[in-house]
C-alpha cells in the first residue's frame, strides 16, 4: 500500500506541521497494527555494513527527534530503515517550547524548529522500548533538561545513559540542538573534556555490569568553525567515543533568506543543508584519521547527496526533513540498486 502517494499525503502537507506529524505518526502507527501497511524490508544483504561492531541491514537510518518518545518504532521499523534513532530524551518530562515551534519552507524543501526537546521523560521512553516488538538497532539520543544549570548537565547526560544503556543498540549525546541554552557550550574545552570522560567512565562501568558494550556517538553541530570541528575531533579521538553524528540543524539562514519564515528562531534542516554538512562530515574523517566512524545527516534529499555523503567517507546516513516531504517512498529511492 503506497501512503506516500496522493491526496493522502498532500493534505498532510496542508495541516499545520507539528499536527501534520502528528497525524501521519499515528496513521502510520494504525495502519501498521492492521496490517494495512505492509511497508520494506530492509532490503538485501548487499547493503549490509558493520559500523562500531553493530551489523546495520542498510545504511539509512532516521534521523532523532521524529519519534523523541519512542512511540512509534515498530511502524517506523516497517518503513525499511537500517536503523532508528528515538529520542532526544531527558532525565525529567518537559513541555518544550510554546507553539508555533515547527515551520515549513516548501520551496526550499526545509524546516525550521525550536520545539525544545519535548519529551515525556526517560522512564516513559524505556517504557515504550521494552514494548517494541523491533529486534534491530535502535540509537536512543539524550539530552539535559532545561531547567538543569549548565554546570550540572553531565549529570543529566549521565542519569539518561544509565537509565537507556540495556535498551539501546548505541547512545547518542545530544549537545547540538540550538534550542536549549547553553547546550552547544558542551561542544567546547574543559566542558567537553569533563563530559567524554564522564560518558566514557560510565560507559565501562555499566559494560561491566551488563557484560555488554554499547557504543557511545556524539551529535555536533554544523556550525562549527573548520578549526572547531579539528579540535573537537582531537578530543573524540582521546576519549575514545564509538562514532560522530554530523550534523544537527543549523542557526544559519544560508539559501533561504528571502523566505520570510527565515526570520523564526531555530535550527534550519532539510535541503539548504546538503552543501554545508557535506563539508563538515569531510573535514570530521580526515581530523579523525578514520578511526572514528562519521554518520551523515542533514540535507539528504536524494541518492546523489547519500552517495557524496558516502564518497566524503561517512559510513551511514539519516534523514528527517525529506521524509517528511517525500514520504516513506523516500527510503526506497535511497535504496535501489
Ligand atoms: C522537527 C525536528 C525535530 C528535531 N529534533 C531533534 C532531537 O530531538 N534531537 C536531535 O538530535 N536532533 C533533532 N533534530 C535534528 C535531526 O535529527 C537532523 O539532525 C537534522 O534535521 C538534519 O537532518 P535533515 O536535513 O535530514 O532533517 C530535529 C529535526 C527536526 C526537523
């Protein structure tokens, strides 16, 4: 059954965005307990690839904050993806941001949100995961509530990886989403320094008690100056953490300045994207000599932006924005041979 085709999908595009989400997540959701929707599979094995000692069945995966509760995975699972990332979680439920908090650029196939992780808490989203009947990898994203001081935001990082570590293929530390304050400051010197070495500590810590490893992937963000990214590389590469996910959105405007939404606060994601990560995920593999494995996101609207993302030596991709344009059709296209 093709949900993404026609009027169905069309009048979606018409909803207001954040309801527009909302509707097509619970469709999905509904369609799939009927078995209605029969959705992919992951595809042959021909697309298989081994990334920080995981085996992924493809390497697309979705990107984190569609599903940030973990609400709807067996669906998503059957759109064909490698992967899921849900999340980005918090230790305590927040209410995020007032709405509006998500805008559509159309004609520049982007999105602009400040939502503010929004979320109902990780007790909630482990919850929802121990339910899942999905028996693939699935990266849970985290993240420090807003109200937690700057100071103390290695402990929120740290209560949610405890609190996921069981559930999750791979963590990904959240320190890249422009609509928390203060959060991209984690980016940076001794911050950074404190709370790899914090994660790390954890991370062989619960290995131990799981006698089980779980990669640990840090999410930047584009923004970052070329001699930022080489210095933050340095710092991965010392604290030995598993992967890099490049990038998250952007504050810049780049490519939609005459849109009037442009004007919204927020990180800007979809196609005006693809240029800018492009050049971050290459400048990330050469600083990290390779041995740090670089997933690609942002701006992946095609085959063609996923194999550059490919040939600039990113090992996997996500997508969010196009999905949400393009439809479920989208992880086919990514796909076919
Ligand atoms: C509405 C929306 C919510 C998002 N929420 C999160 C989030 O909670 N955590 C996160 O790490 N990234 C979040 N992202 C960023 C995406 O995961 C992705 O990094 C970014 O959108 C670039 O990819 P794209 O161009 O394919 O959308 C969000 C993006 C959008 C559009």
């Amino acid at each position: 059954m093709g949900i993404d085709q026609g009027w169905m999908y069309s009048l979606l595009l018409k909803l207001p965005p954040e309801i527009a989400h909302a509707v097509a997540l619970k469709g999905l959701k509904a369609l799939h307990r009927l078995h209605l929707y029969q959705g992919s599979n992951p595809g042959p094995s021909v697309l298989q690839r081994t990334v920080m000692g995981l085996t992924f069945p493809n390497p697309v995966g979705l990107a984190a904050g569609l599903d940030k509760n973990g609400d709807y995975i067996d669906a998503l699972a059957s759109l064909g993806f490698g992967f899921l990332e849900i999340g980005t979680v918090t230790p305590q439920p927040q209410s995020g941001n007032p709405k509006p908090r998500l805008f559509r650029l159309p004609e520049a196939h982007a999105l602009i949100n400040r939502m503010g992780f929004n979320n109902k808490g990780v007790d909630y989203l482990v919850d929802r995961v121990s339910t899942a009947r999905y028996q693939g990898i699935l990266g849970i994203n985290i993240g420090k509530n807003k109200t937690t001081p700057a100071e103390r935001a290695v402990d929120d990082y740290i209560y949610c990886l405890r609190k996921v570590y069981p559930y999750a293929s791979y963590i990904t530390i959240n320190i890249s989403s422009p609509n928390t304050q203060g959060l991209r400051q984690l980016q940076f010197g001794e911050e950074l320094d404190r709370l790899l070495q914090a994660l790390k500590f954890e991370q062989r810590e619960l290995e131990q008690h799981y006698q089980c490893y779980k990669p640990i992937v840090v999410k930047l963000s584009p923004d970052l100056s070329l001699d930022e990214i080489r210095d933050i590389a340095g710092k991965l590469l010392l604290n030995n953490i598993d992967g890099v996910i490049a990038c998250n959105t952007t504050v810049g405007r780049e490519g939609v300045e005459k849109n009037p939404l442009a004007q919204e606060a927020g990180g800007l994601s979809g196609q005006p994207l693809t240029t800018k990560n492009r050049k971050v995920m290459e400048t990330l593999v050469t600083a990290l000599q390779q041995k740090i494995p670089v997933i690609g996101v942002g701006g992946i609207t095609t085959r063609e932006d996923m194999e550059a993302a490919f040939n600039v030596g990113a090992e996997l991709v996500q997508v969010y924005t196009a999905l949400i344009y393009q439809g479920p059709g989208l992880i086919g296209k990514l796909l076919k041979a």
